[in-house]
C-alpha cells in the first residue's frame, strides 16, 4: 500500500467546509496518514495554494512530526512548538501555524496538502519558510502523500 493522506473533512478533489476557511472559525482540518516507509524519522508538511493571483500562496508549514505520529488533530494550535516537539512555521499570512483558505470571489482553488516522510529530522527553528523546508528536505524525503481541496467565495 502506497503512503495517503486523508481527512473526513472533505473528499479528495472536494469542496473545504466553510469552517476550516475564512468563512468560518480557522480551524485545521483532522488529516490523518498510514505507516510511512521504515526508515522515516520525521514528517513535514506544507499546504499551498498554486492559484492565488500573486503565484503559490503558502498557508501551513509543519515539520519535526515525530515518527510514530499518524494524525494531525483537528484545529492544530497556531504555536511555534507542539506538545510532541513537531514545529510550525510562518505561512504567507506572516503568521505561525494554518492560515485559512481565502480566495478572491471567483471560481474554486485548489489547496495541496503534501505530506513527506522523512529520513531525518529537519531541526530548523520554528517559524521557518516553506522554502527553507524544502532546502532541508532535499535528498532525505522517502515518501510523499498528497491531498487536494477546493474552495470558492
């Protein structure tokens, strides 16, 4: 079985619930993943937006995910630093943590949440950008997941 992403939030391709979006309270939605390959020490994880008008518009980057974790629980706290050590950086909002979907009024984006196993543990101090992620993540990804949602105002 190949490594996924999932969350009963929305359908693969679907539509985001309002709540999990501008239109709502910003939460995070619940994502939970299956056993990575054997040799991941950590997980990181990044949600962007390739739609926005200004080019990819970064909203999560989390990194530092301990091993042994299959989920990410349903409004994450906007916290530099985790309770099992994962860090969060800064998104496109300038702010720590998930930053809601909130397109311009027009047809749907879509918002990739690309999940990678990791053969090591990033170490960067929290508040890190999407590309300072990928810079580190370069030749220690095992395996990536991926899952696309759609929102529209």
């Amino acid at each position: 079985m190949s490594f996924q992403l999932a969350t009963t939030a929305f359908s693969a391709g679907g539509a985001i619930p309002r709540k999990f979006t501008c239109d709502g309270p910003d939460v995070s939605p619940k994502l939970t993943w299956n056993d990575p390959p054997g040799k991941t020490q950590s997980f990181a994880l990044i949600m962007d937006d390739p739609d926005a008008p200004v080019g990819t518009w970064v909203h999560w980057v989390i990194y530092d995910l301990p091993a042994n974790t299959r989920e990410l629980d349903e409004g994450v706290a906007k916290q530099e630093q985790l309770s099992n050590g994962a860090r969060q950086g800064r998104n496109d909002f300038g702010k720590i943590g998930y930053g809601d979907p909130c397109p311009p009024a027009g047809k749907p984006h879509r918002y990739f949440f690309k999940l990678y196993a990791l053969d090591a543990k990033l170490g960067l101090k929290a508040g890190a950008i999407k590309a300072d992620v990928e810079r580190a993540m370069k030749g220690h990804i095992l395996a990536q997941a991926e899952l696309i949602g759609r929102y529209a105002r």
